[in-house]
C-alpha cells in the first residue's frame, strides 16, 4: 500500500521490520528494493534484487516483484534470465512459460522466443502457443539483414508449420489464417494466398468489414488480374455506391483492360467475380446509373457524383475531351455544390478537381456559386449576410475556394484591406449563431478569421510592416471567441516566432495538449526557436518534454506487441515493431538529443559543475555518433497549418527534401560541436614531454586524432552547408522554419568555434613538444589568440542595436540580433572550455619555471611569450564579456522604458476591440524580448566569473 500511494520510506521501513522477523523472506526483500529504487537509491536497490534473484527464487510473488523493479529500472533484459531460471525448476508451468516467452519479447530475442512458444505447445497443447512460436519465425526473417535467408529459411519453415496444422484441420481461429495470408504474402505466393482467402479458411475472416473482398483485391493487384479487380469493385460498388477505394480500383482495372485491348472470352463466364466492364462506354454508363440510383437513396452519396468528376479528369490526362458526353466539369462543381455546399467536406472534395476549371473561368465560377447563397443585407449598401448556419457554411465554402483559386492573390494591396474588413465583419457576425457553444467547441465562423489573416501575412511579406501587427491582434481576439481553435494558437506560435518572441509561444503550445506522437510531428515548433532566441529554461523544458516521449517509446512498445500476441492480433506487430523504429530514427529526436546536451553543458559545465563531469554524466565521448544518419526519418507534420494557397504557392515535394537535407546538415554540424567540446577532457592529462611512445600507450595521442578526424568532418560540413545556404532558399511563409544556419556563418560564430578547435591542437602539440624549442607554436598560438579576440569583437558588433525599434509609429523587431546575441554566448563559453584547457596545460609548465628559477637562484628565467600571450588573451576576453553585458543592461534598461501605449497606430482600419488585443500583443513580444535578454545577461554574468578565475 505504502509503494502504491508513493510513500516509500514507509514502504522500506515496513519491509525493514518483516525481514527482522523473517529473513529469508525473498518477497520484502524486493518490496524493499522498489522503494530503494523509487527514492533515487539505484545502486542499493540493484544489489538487493541481484541478492534475491541469485537464489532463483520460484514464488509468484517475487518474480512478479521483481519484474516490476527490472521494468522501473529499465533492464528488461534481466527478466528473462529471472524467467529461465524458475522454467527450468518448474519445467511443467504453463504460467512460467508463456511469462519466458513475453520476457523475451520485450527485448525482441525472436529465436529464443520461437523456442519458447514449441516448448509451451509441447506442455500445453493449445493453438495460440504453436502460432506464436510461427508468428516468432516471422519476425525472425523481418529482421534479418539478409533477405534471401529471410526468403529461403524462415518462411518457408513458418510455411510449412502452418500447413501442418491446414492438413490436420486443426486451424480454429481467425488470427491463424491471418498468420497464413502473411506468410504467403511475404513469399510472394500471391495466387496460394488468393486460394486460401476464397477457400474454406477464408470463412473465418469475418472481424473486420469486407475483409475477405480487401484481401482478394489486394491479391488480384498482385497478380495483374485486371478483369478480377474490376469485376470484384463493381460488385462492391453496386452494394456500397459511396465507397471511394473501390471507384478508384475500378477506374484503374477498366483502363488497364482497354490498354491491354483485353475482351471477355466466348463461352465461359467474364472472370472468377463475375461480369467486367472494359471499355469507356460501360463504365460512363456504370457511373450515370450510380448517379440516378443516388437520387433514390433516403441520404444523398457524394461518391457517384465525385467518381464522374474522376471520370473526367483521367479521360483529358488520355487526351479524351467531351467525346464521351460526361457534361461540364464547372457545371458539375456548380450542381455539387447546390447538394452539398453546406457541409464542411464539399471544399476538400472540390479542391482535388479544380484544375478542370480552365483559369479564365475562375471568377465567373464563384460569382455563380455566390448567386444560389441565400444573403440578405440589413440596408442599402451594406454586407448581404447569412441568416443561418447553413448559408453561412456555403458562404464560407465560396471563399475559401476564392483563396484556392488565386483570385485573393492577385488584388492590389487596397482592396485585400477592404476584402480584410469584409470578413472580419462576418466573422463576428457569425458569433451570433455560436453563443451557445462550448468551450471546447469551435465558431462557425472562425476560418473567416483565418482567411483575412492569411490575407494580410500576404500583405506582411510584400512590405506591409503594420500587417503582421494585425495578424497577432485578430488571431487573439478569434481565440478569445474560440478558445479550442488549434490553428488559431499554431498559427500565433509561428507569427511570435517569427517575430523573435518566445515568451507567449509556451502557454500556446501547452494550450494545444499535444499527445504521444505529435511530440515528433509539432515539437519542432518549440525547439526549433526556444534556445535561439534566449529562452534558456523553457529550451530546457521544451527538450525535456520531447525526449520523455521517445524514450519511453521503447517500454510503451513492448507493451503493445506483447498485447497483440496475447490476443492474436498478430499483423499488427511488424506495425509496431516498424513504428518504433521509425521513431527511433526521428529527425527531431536526433535534433533534441543533440541540442539538449548542448544546453546543458552551456549552463551549467564549469558554472555548477566540471565540463568533465557534466560530460562523464551525460556519457558522452568523441569516439562514439550514435545518429542514424542513413536512416533519419522526417517526420515533422509540415501541413498542420491550414492553408488555401494556390499549387504554386503551396508547400511542394521539393521544399520538403530542401528542408530535410538542410536540418540534417545543421545537425551535423552541431552534432560534430558536441563531439569536438566532449573531446576536450580527454585531453586534459599531464603528459610527459617528448615521450611520445609513452602517450601512444596512455592513449591520449589517439584522442588528439579523434579530434582532429572530426574538425576535418566539420569543415566538410560546413563546407556544405555553406553551398546550400548560398542556394538561397524561400519556404512558404507556413511551410518549415529555415534552420539556424544561415546566421551561424553570417555572423562569424561559425569561423570563430572553428578556429578555437584548431587552437586546441596547437595547445597539444605544446604540450608534447615542451617550452624549449617550441617558438614557432607558440608564435602560433599568439597569433591565434590575437585572431580570436578580433573575431569575437566582430561578433559582438553584429548583436549592436535595438531589438525592437518604434519608426513613423510603426514597431518593428529585430529577431537576428536576439539569436546573434545567443551566438555569441556560446561561442564565448566554447571559448572559455578551450581557455580552461589551455590553462591546465600552461599552469604545470609555469610552476616547473618556479622551480628551476628556485634551484638556480637568479633573479630572472626568461618566460616564454606564450605566457604573456595567453594573459593578455583572458584579460581582453574579460574586458570583452563585460563590455557586452554592460550591452545588455543598456538593453533591459531600453526595453523597459519602452512605452508602446504611445504608439498611434495610424491604421484607422482598428476597431476599438482590436486596438484591445494590440495593447495585448505588444505588451507579449516587448516581455519576451525583456526576458530573453535577462536570461543571456544572468548566464554571461556567470561566465565572466569563470574567466577570472583563469589567470595562471
């Protein structure tokens, strides 16, 4: 009870006293050792576990225990040897057994497991045993890395255990045939599998709707058997007449059948289903009678009348025009839409069909579509508004296929204001018919919003600077109204952003209540600008959040597969075995692994802890890349925000490869710095000059060739990514954030970290070659001292200027200054890691110096001038640190003064409730640019204390 309410002290004092008592009772033992582990004391509890399990203990209570402190501790491998030992004790426990066989598939062990399942068969002589133990051999030829032995051994034996039980009519269950399909499926044996999902096991299949007729279908495409395929859908299609899969299969199999000038033989029947269509005629003829079946229906179908749109289009893309009588596409829209114009879908449906509009047509279509919308205006000359939901639902449905078609696009800037107004004006008139919503319920007129949004974003990328102003003002007055709006609150997330402000985006994105997987598909709108713009902690938690998620991927996995064996569910284990691969390799997961590190050593490495221990405890090492770079899956969910653009404004193929291949080129460079800084520890050790085969031996050498391996891989990346960035490369505005690249080598971070690691070379060579005949070294390393200050100085003048800055009573921020600043912090503490190196290389040699000067007694040693080079380096990195903090109090202080109650939005356009929420949005942004420079200033202030503390 005490485990269960979290009570652990109690719960290890309970089992204190009962082991006083009994002391060889095995169950307290382990109760115990979860409260140990519980209260973060891992090691105590570990070797409790480890004392109980040597005695192999055999009573349920314990393995249970025990079970669940290996799970807690993550070592699921150790259950299995748990499991082992008390099989072999109790060699007849059915119990015992099938927990081996689920131990082992938590840790994915598919030849051991396939031993497991016999083993059980043989005791217990039950179906789902034997068919775990097949299930096991499949799983064993989806991971193999060679295909043919997956294709030559495993199946083949999964096959023919499977026939076995066919031969003995021992098959009972639908799983079992689901196994058999599999298996003939993964052997390409289409035509046995056909046989079977016919036959008399076919039967069973009846879990799912139309499940036998899938597989079949599946099967026929397989096997190129067209007149099948098209005889089988047009059955289905004569059942169902709105089943969209199979007007799709059907269109397919009658084109195939004409290309192949396919005709039905004479005397016997069509094909195995029944009668085929295979020509034009048919099939037109086949949708016409859908479309009059339809109109008898007690509901109205949208398929038969979307299915002749398809007709349509297939029949131009073979240069077919109007030969076959099929009617107007623009009429056709035109009559879908009086049917269907008030449901929500009719825009995604007629979306995929207007290219069959010729462009000359556009605006003629929606003045006619605007005609049969039934709108009343109050008076003369104002706005005709809808009376009802549902002429409101059409009114919308017209406008967003106006934005669709281009037509907002092409307005001058004067009538996309008035066209701004017009649906602001509907929107709130639309409110009206939403009072009685829920909270968590949508407006009916919320894309309204949206829309004039979307138009005056258009008016902010063409120069309008006061747009985007507008943009914040109405996205938050429609998530006032609509406080569950998702695209509304995404939509913030992007502007703020864009706009250098980070502070609102935290409670917007926790506001979305993102679940499970959306952590990889809309986390990169947290992570991509928390840390880049100054925002150290929510960076932190932002990191914090995601890699919860991927990590506990790997146990909440084992669990579903072991689910799907328990209940048969045997197809959807590759699924998931599939799902947790793809999200091992994540893109975003790499990303927030990397950056994660990053952070954390940046705040705290030599401030609260060593740059070796806070390495030790992340263990890290320069030898080891553990980023599957061959295998990085993108699984960012670029379409999350809604849009209406135009094809060719639209996100395409070719921005998703672009962006894919420009995150992983940043990632590897920041993976390669990650790498570089863990390096510098190891090199650390006292050497002893000039023995160079003693430090082979110490293995320290190797680790300067490590480092020096990986600066020749960064700068082939940056190399690259410097000839991508030149590409120069425009994203939709809602289309994936550009990387941090750009400003990385702009601003010089990228030369400055560059050179510090090649500074740390230098400083080894030093330090093997000794002081003595080294002039030319040191010389070198002066040099690059002198460099390096230069740089950083340079650096700093880049993050000069106001962040945001009030012109002709237009506001206006300057986002690149903020993450030029947090470049700058991190390239200043990468060079005080590397200063710290340099100082514990220089500070032995120095007291040596004393003790020779000691010995001789006289008066002066010469000291060599890379002494006097590296104080004045760390004297002028002192001066320069406080130069930029004094910056960013100038900074605060002008922040804080700030008073944009005074700015007179000159746009007369704003309502009185708009300037409201403009007071709202400005207040935000100036916030969080005050709170990003108060974090860089508290961690610069930090650093400063680590530099004077660096005077040999």
């Amino acid at each position: 009870d005490y485990l269960d309410n979290g009570n652990n002290k109690m719960a290890i004092q309970q089992a204190d006293k009962l082991l006083k008592k009994h002391k060889d009772l095995h169950c307290a033992k382990v109760l115990k050792a979860i409260g140990l582990q519980r209260a973060g004391k891992q090691d105590e509890a570990y070797a409790l576990a480890q004392e109980v399990a040597a005695l192999e203990p055999t009573d349920d209570n314990s393995l249970q225990a025990l079970t669940i402190l290996y799970r807690e501790m993550h070592r699921p491998e150790l259950v299995t040897k748990l499991y082992e030992a008390a099989v072999k004790k109790v060699p007849n426990s059915e119990e015992y057994h099938s927990h081996l066989f689920m131990a082992y598939a938590r840790v994915g062990e598919y030849k051991k497991m396939q031993q497991a399942g016999m083993a059980l068969y043989k005791i217990v002589p039950k179906n789902p045993y034997y068919f775990w133990s097949v299930m096991s051999l499949i799983m064993q030829s989806i991971s193999a890395q060679d295909e043919n032995l997956s294709k030559t051994m495993f199946l083949p034996l999964a096959e023919r255990m499977v026939e076995k039980m066919v031969k003995e009519d021992k098959i009972e269950a639908e799983a079992e045939v689901e196994l058999y399909y599999m298996i003939l499926e993964r052997l390409e044996k289409y035509k046995e599998a056909l046989d079977v999902v016919r036959g008399k096991l076919g039967e069973k299949l009846t879990s799912e709707l139309q499940s036998r007729e899938n597989k079949c279908m599946a099967m026929y495409k397989k096997l190129c058997r067209w007149p099948e395929c098209n005889a089988l859908s047009r059955r289905l299609l004569l059942k169902n007449s709105d089943d969209w899969q199979f007007y799709i299969t059907y269109f397919d199999s009658v084109f195939q059948l004409i290309d192949e000038s396919w005709t039905p033989p004479l005397e016997e029947e069509h094909s195995l289903e029944g009668e085929v269509h295979y020509t034009v005629e048919q099939a037109v003829k086949f949708i016409e009678e859908r479309i009059s079946e339809e109109s008898k229906s007690s509901r109205p179908l949208r398929g038969p009348y979307l299915a002749k749109l398809e007709l349509i289009r297939r029949l131009r893309h073979r240069g077919c025009n109007d030969e076959y009588k099929l009617g107007d596409p623009e009429e056709l829209m035109f009559q879908y839409f009086k049917k269907f114009g008030d449901k929500p879908c009719c825009l995604t449906d007629l979306k995929v069909f207007v290219d069959l509009l010729p462009a000359s047509q556009y605006t003629k279509f929606i003045s006619q579509l605007l005609e049969v919308i039934p709108l009343s205006a109050a008076a003369e000359g104002d706005i005709a508004l809808p009376a009802d939901i549902k002429a409101l639902q059409q009114h919308l449905c017209v406008v967003q296929l106006s934005r669709l078609l281009g037509i907002y696009h092409a307005m001058e800037k004067k009538q996309k204001l008035t066209v701004v107004r017009e649906l602001m004006l509907r929107y709130r008139h639309g409110l009206e018919f939403g009072k009685s919503c829920l909270k968590t319920e949508l407006q009916f007129s919320d894309y309204y919003c949206l829309l004039a949004v979307h138009l005056l974003l258009d008016l902010w990328l063409e120069g309008e600077e006061t747009a985007v102003w507008q943009c914040l003002t109405l996205l938050e007055e429609g998530l006032s109204h609509s406080p569950s709006n998702a695209q509304f609150k995404l939509l913030l997330i992007r502007i703020y952003c864009r706009l250098g402000a980070f502070e609102p985006v935290g409670e917007l994105y926790s506001s979305l209540d993102a679940k499970h997987i959306q952590h990889d598909t809309i986390g990169y709108l947290l992570t991509r600008y928390a840390e880049s713009l100054g925002h150290y902690a929510a960076a932190s938690q932002a990191c914090n959040f995601a890699l919860r998620f991927f990590h506990s991927n790997q146990k909440d996995t084992s669990e579903y597969i072991i689910q799907a064996y328990k209940y048969g569910a045997f197809e959807k284990i590759p699924e998931f075995i599939a799902f947790r691969n793809r999200l091992n390799s994540s893109l975003h997961f790499a990303q927030v692994r990397t950056e994660r590190m990053l952070l954390d050593l940046l705040l705290e490495a030599n401030i609260s802890t060593s740059l070796e221990e806070s390495i030790k405890s992340m263990s890290l090492s320069p030898e080891e890349d553990d980023i599957p770079w061959k295998d990085l899956r993108d699984n960012r969910d670029l379409t999350v925000l809604f849009n209406w653009d135009p094809k060719d404004r639209d996100i395409s193929e070719e921005h998703r490869k672009l962006s894919l291949e420009e995150e992983t080129m940043w990632l590897r460079i920041r993976s390669l710095t990650l790498r570089l800084v863990s390096g510098l520890p190891t090199l650390s050790h006292t050497i002893q000059p000039k023995n160079s085969e003693k430090t082979a031996e110490n293995g320290v050498s190797s680790k300067i060739d490590t480092i020096r391996s990986l600066l020749q891989q960064l700068e082939v990346a940056v190399d690259s990514g410097k000839k991508f960035i030149e590409q120069k490369i425009q994203y939709p505005v809602l289309g994936p954030p550009p990387t941090r690249m750009a400003g990385f080598f702009s601003n010089g971070s990228c030369q400055c970290q560059t050179s510090l690691f090649y500074l740390v070379s230098d400083i080894y060579e030093l330090d093997t070659n000794g002081l003595e005949d080294s002039a030319e070294i040191q010389e070198r390393i002066g040099n690059s001292f002198k460099s390096l200050v230069e740089r950083l100085t340079d650096l700093f003048n880049k993050c000069k200027g106001d962040l945001i800055e009030v012109r002709d009573g237009i506001l206006k921020t300057h986002p690149n200054l903020l993450e030029n600043l947090v470049f700058f912090v991190e390239t200043i503490t990468i060079a005080l890691w590397v200063s710290s190196y340099c100082d514990s290389v220089l500070r032995p040699f120095k007291s040596n110096l004393q003790k020779k000067k000691k010995k001789k007694k006289e008066s002066t040693v010469a000291m060599p001038p890379v002494f006097t080079h590296f104080l004045d380096y760390v004297t002028e990195l002192q001066t320069l640190t406080s130069n930029v903090i004094d910056h960013i109090k100038g900074l605060e202080i002008f922040l804080t003064a700030l008073k944009l109650e005074e700015l007179s939005l000159k746009d007369t356009l704003l309502l009185q409730e708009e300037k409201k929420f403009t007071k709202t949005v400005q207040g935000k942004v100036q916030s969080s640019y005050h709170h990003s420079v108060q974090e860089i200033g508290e961690l610069l202030k930090k650093r400063l204390d680590t530099i004077k503390k660096l005077k040999i």
